[in-house]
C-alpha cells in the first residue's frame, strides 16, 4: 500500500499565495466572484476557495481565470502586494515538495514575471 503523501507548508503557502493575487487581480477587474466564476465555469464558492488557498486547480483553470483577468497567467504569480519584484527568484524557494510538471511551469512562469511588467488588457 502506498504510503500518502504529506502535504508540504510551503505548498499551501504557495496556493495561499495565488489565490490572494487572484483576488487582487478580480477586484481590480471590477469583477465579482460571482462574475469570475461563470466565466470560468466554476461556482462563487470555489473561486472563494481559490482565493483563500483552500482549493487548488488545474493548469487548465488556471490559465482561464488568467483570461478573464485579461492578465498573462505569469501576472498571477507575482506576489499579491507591494511592487513587482524585478530581483530572480531562487530555484530553491520554490516549494521542493511539488510535482516536476508543477515546478517547471512555476520556474517558468517566474522567469516570464521578472522579465516584464503587467501586461496590458485586451480589448
């Protein structure tokens, strides 16, 4: 029987962490979570989990909330407040506990994030 994996504080920091950019993101927007989740096909009590950490989701749904942010995906890694940061981020503050697929789209999106600024909204 395989033994379950433990899940790792840094990790739910991580989903803590997006899920408040998430919501800054929203608010900025003007959008409601009501609003948010019909675009993305999820119900107001998920996004307010999203927000809280409390949910992850899939890359998919990731990438869709982005879109009705009219944001890069990398903008929701950014940190939640205060300016963008343009110093590199350490590989090894990426929580080590992740999946590779997950820290390599993590890294990757960082890469991106400290590369520019907010990107503008569609029109």
């Amino acid at each position: 029987m395989a033994k379950p994996l433990a899940v790792d504080v840094h990790e739910r920091d991580l989903y803590t962490q997006i899920g408040a950019r998430i919501r800054k993101l929203r608010e900025e927007a003007k959008l409601s979570q009501e609003q948010l989740a019909q675009g993305v096909g999820l119900t107001r009590t998920s996004i307010t989990n999203v927000e809280q950490g409390k949910q992850k989701m899939l890359l998919h749904t990731f990438v869709e909330i982005a879109h009705q942010l009219s944001v890069d995906p990398a903008e929701m890694l950014r940190p939640a407040v205060g300016p963008p940061s343009t110093a590199a981020v350490p590989r090894d503050a990426i929580p080590s506990g992740l999946p590779a697929k997950e820290r390599e789209f993590i890294e990757r999106g960082l890469a991106v994030a400290s590369k520019r600024t907010r990107t503008p909204a569609r029109s």
